[in-house]
C-alpha cells in the first residue's frame, strides 16, 4: 500500500517537531489549542506517532486500495 | 449487601418467596448505604424502579408470566439512553442535551425479561480511560480495598456487582472498558463478538470498536443476561445475527474436551508477577498450552490506540472546537490529539485489522480458547498516574488495557473471569474464543467456576 504523503510526513517527524506539527494542524483544522492544553496534547501525539510507526511498518506494499468492511 | 445471583432472586420472587418491590427496595436500599464510600452509581432511578417491580407483582398476582429476571435489580453504564434522563457519558458537556427518548435496546431487552432498572453508574469521560477517576464525578473506589480504583471505564458497573449492590450490570468495552474492571474489581465480565449485542442506545466512543456486555458474579448469571440481550436490531446497522443462546449448550461443552493456548510475546510481556501467576493457576486447570504466539499483536494494539484516538477525536471535533474546557483534562488532550492525525492514521489502522483478524483465525484453527491477562496489575491506587510495566515507568491510565486492545481490535468475544484468592486483591484473566463462539468462552469459565478455580470473591466487610 502506498503510504499517504500527509501520513507519510507525520510519521516522519522527529519528538522535537511535533509541536509545530500540533499547532499547524490545529490552525487548518480551526481548532483551538488552549494553552493549558497543549503540553498534554503534544505529549499524546508525540506518542500515537509513535504508535502509528509500529503498525504502518507491518503493513504490506501490495495491501489492497479499497479497504475492507471489516467483519470479525 | 446482597451476594444472591439474578436468577435466584427472580426465581425467589416468581414462587412467591419475596416480591419485586421488595427486592427493589432492598437494592435502593443497598446503594443509599454504601454509595457514598464507592461512588459507583451517578444516579438512581427509584420511581420507575419501584413502578416497574409494582407492575410485576401485579403480574404474579393476576396469574401473568413473567420474564426470566423478574424481579431481578439491574444497573447500566451512564453511557446507556433510560427513557427520560439524559444520557451523560461522564461528561459534563452533555448534561444539557435533552433526555432520552427511549431506553437503549439491551435495557429494553432486559426489562421486558423482568430486570428491574435501579440507577446509572460511573465512567471514565466518554469511555476514554481504564480508571474511573472521573473529574465531574469523582473515582469510583474498588469494593475490595477503597484506596484503589475499579478499573474503567466501566468502572461503576463492576464495583456495583462486585460490593453485592445488584447482581447484574451493563457496561460497554471499546478497548477493555468491560475486562479491565471486571479483573480489578473481582466480577465476571463478557465482552461478547464485535456486532452481537445491539448498540443501541449506547453513547458512542469509537464506532469501528464499540461493544456492550453485561458483568454478573457468575457465569450462568453472565450469560442469561447476554442471552436475554441477543438478536437483531434494525436501528444497529451491525447488529444483524439471529440470537444463538447459550445457556442450553454451556454445560455440554463444558464437559467437553476444550483445545486451550496460553498466548506468549506480546501477552507476556510486563505484567505483574501475580498477573502471570493467575494466568498459571487457570492455564493449569485448563491443560493450556504454554507460549501460543499470536502474531502481530503488539501492532494491533497500536493500531487500537491510533484508531481510538482518531475517531474518538472526529466524533469530538466540534464540542472540542467550542468547550474544550469543559472536557476532563485527561480525556480532553487525548481526544484533542487523536484530532490532530492525519486522516491517513486511521485508515492505516483499518487496514491492518483484517490482516491481524487472519492471524488468529490461524491459530484458533488450533485452539478452542486463548488464555492472556486481562489488567497488566491488581488495582492501582486512586490518583495513582504511573505504574511499572517492563521495567519502565508508564501511564495507567493509558497502559492499564495492553492486553485487551488487540483482543477488541479484531472484536473476538472475551469472558474475564476472576481468579479465586479471597483475602487478596482480584485478579481477572481473559478467556478468548473464536468470533461468534461466545459459548466456548462462557463454557471454559463455567468449568473454571466449578471447579473453584475462579471464583467473584465477596470484599471485606466494613462497618
């Protein structure tokens, strides 16, 4: 599967930028960080990026575009 | 407090033993009296309780049938719409939207079984957390030792069971919601395949991951009640099965040869010694195989922490964007993050379900159940953040369900059952099995309860 660029950007990110990261995403998305906010938040994202690395590297290159309805 | 199953006491009140009302009354009474030390229940539903029981009486006297519970006091998750009262999820945010109009589907089901509806009980926010430390309604403490929590979110529906308020509860279980209390707080537990039970009625959290169940003090309670609450339901898109009951079959396979795997790696990893000596006990009185690999695990439960955030985080987006600051501060920065993924992180995370949802249909092809630890500890103490988990310093309320994601993830059907240790803080164990074979696991903790192995232990005694 191919990753997407906007995916691909995130998980590229080092812990240091994902500050940046929140604060831009949070602008387009027209979402307010409050200040007493933003600490917790970017130590939650700093740790699904983190998160999102393990399971997108298992991943495999020929995964279908459409995906799956998922049944159990 | 009362230790009697569901079943008892409707059997009690339909030979004319007791009556509704006055095992309603006495349940009423049960949480006027201790409610205040657990902080399980967030609200109670004394007139429609008592109503309600009238009603059945009224059915015994005039020579009605009456359900299979009548009689039987029952409480839900605050998740739950009741006719009437507004459906808070633990939130405060929502304690101005309007009330339900109708009872979700798994409270109708019940009733129309006899159950009698008392009260509502405590949650995480929004079902984001493993704790119940809620920041509008305070902790809900752990009948066996009130310095520790009940585990969550489901916390208030496994300390009302397990402190002999009612015998039977809903909760709901999108990560670990329903085993992660079930196992702190002593109380059987069952989070039946993704798609049984309807979720009607349930506050959402993560569409792609949400479950209901029931808790009880034992097995045959667990799964009337889930037999009870089975079938299709129009207004649940995923809820389409023919019910399949249980209750008749439970004991056949029971005493059937079961091919039972203890799961290894992932599964194995961090717990606290008396997790994995649990595990041991249970694993014994099964004849489990040792060290079943269940591949990709690890990645799965990333994948659940990823998709949780990023759908709970959409659902969020517009009250995050207006009342960020009404949330509880713990549940507001994960969901606020979880928001701020790229749309590409859930789709990832959609994508690997089938391919970990392959893997172990694998190795069920060898196995009629897995064995694996429900909480990675018995219950941490209440405002405790951190916890040890191999050999770092980790957040509970984030890791406390590191061995249930995977499971949910791939919605297989799980019953916790309590190890047997009276004097000691519970420790549950998840009993897997194969998607749609509930029976399996509700048969494996049949024999484990008969056997003594497992066992919902009474807490202390207080004055």
């Amino acid at each position: 599967m191919a990753v997407d660029p906007a995916l691909s950007a995130f998980l590229a990110l080092p812990d240091d930028a994902v500050a940046a990261y929140a604060d831009a995403r949070a602008e387009g998305l027209g979402l307010p960080l409050p200040q007493a906010c933003r600490p917790g938040v970017i130590d939650n994202l700093t740790l699904l990026r983190r998160q999102a690395e393990t399971f997108v590297a298992a991943l495999p290159a020929s995964a279908a575009d459409e995906i799956e309805a998922f049944a159990p | 407090m009362s230790f009697r199953s569901a079943a008892a006491i409707a059997a009690d009140v339909r030979d004319g033993a007791t009556t509704a009302r006055a095992e309603t009354e006495a349940a009423l009474a049960r949480i006027a009296a201790a409610n205040g030390a657990l902080n399980a229940f967030t609200a109670v539903f004394a007139g429609r309780a008592l109503a309600q029981a009238d009603a059945i009486d009224a059915d015994l006297a005039a020579g009605r049938a009456v359900g299979p519970l009548a009689g039987a006091p029952f409480a839900v998750k605050n998740l739950f719409d009741v006719a009437g009262v507004t459906t808070l999820a633990g939130s405060k945010i929502r304690r101005d939207a309007s009330p339900a109009a109708r009872d979700a589907t798994a409270i109708q089901r019940l009733t129309a079984a006899g159950a009698v509806l008392v009260g509502a009980l405590n949650m995480d926010e929004f079902a984001y957390g493993f704790v119940t430390e809620n920041a509008h309604d305070g902790p809900t403490r752990n009948p066996h030792d009130l310095t520790r929590i009940a585990g969550g979110s489901s916390g208030g529906s496994a300390a009302a069971v397990a402190a002999g308020l009612v015998p039977l509860t809903l909760g709901s279980d999108t990560n670990g919601s329903i085993r992660i209390p079930a196992s702190l707080c002593g109380v059987f537990g069952l989070k039946p395949t993704l798609g049984r039970l309807s979720r009607q009625g349930a506050f959402p959290f993560v569409e792609s991951l949400d479950h209901i169940g029931p808790f009880a003090r034992s097995v045959a309670d667990l799964t009337l009640a889930y037999d009870l609450m089975q079938g299709p339901d129009p207004l649940d898109p995923l809820c389409r099965r023919p019910a399949e009951p249980a209750a008749p079959r439970l004991q056949a396979i029971a005493d059937a040869p079961l091919r039972v795997g203890m799961l290894g790696g992932w599964f194995a990893q961090g717990a606290f010694p008396e997790v994995l000596e649990a595990l041991e006990i249970i694993a014994d009185a099964l004849q489990a195989r040792r060290g079943v690999e269940l591949p990709g695990a690890e990645q799965a439960r990333a994948a659940a922490f990823c998709l949780t955030a990023a759908e709970g985080g959409e659902l969020h987006l517009e009250d995050l964007k207006a009342r960020a600051l009404d949330y509880d501060p713990a549940v507001r920065d994960r969901l606020l993050a979880g928001a701020l993924l790229p749309h590409g992180v859930a789709e990832a995370a959609r994508r690997y379900r089938p391919i970990f949802r392959d893997a172990a249909a694998k190795v069920f092809e060898d196995f009629d159940i897995l064995l694996a630890p429900a909480s990675v500890c018995p219950a941490p103490g209440v405002g405790q953040a951190t916890m040890e988990m191999g050999g770092q310093e980790v957040s509970v309320r984030k890791n406390l369900g590191a061995y249930t994601q995977p499971i949910s993830y791939i919605g297989l059907p799980v019953v916790t059952v309590p190890l047997n240790r009276p004097g000691k803080l519970p420790i549950g164990v998840q009993v897997i099995a194969p998607a749609w074979r509930e029976d399996l696991a509700l048969a494996a903790a049949l024999r484990l309860e008969q056997a003594g192995v497992v066992a919902a232990h009474r807490p202390p005694e207080r004055p």
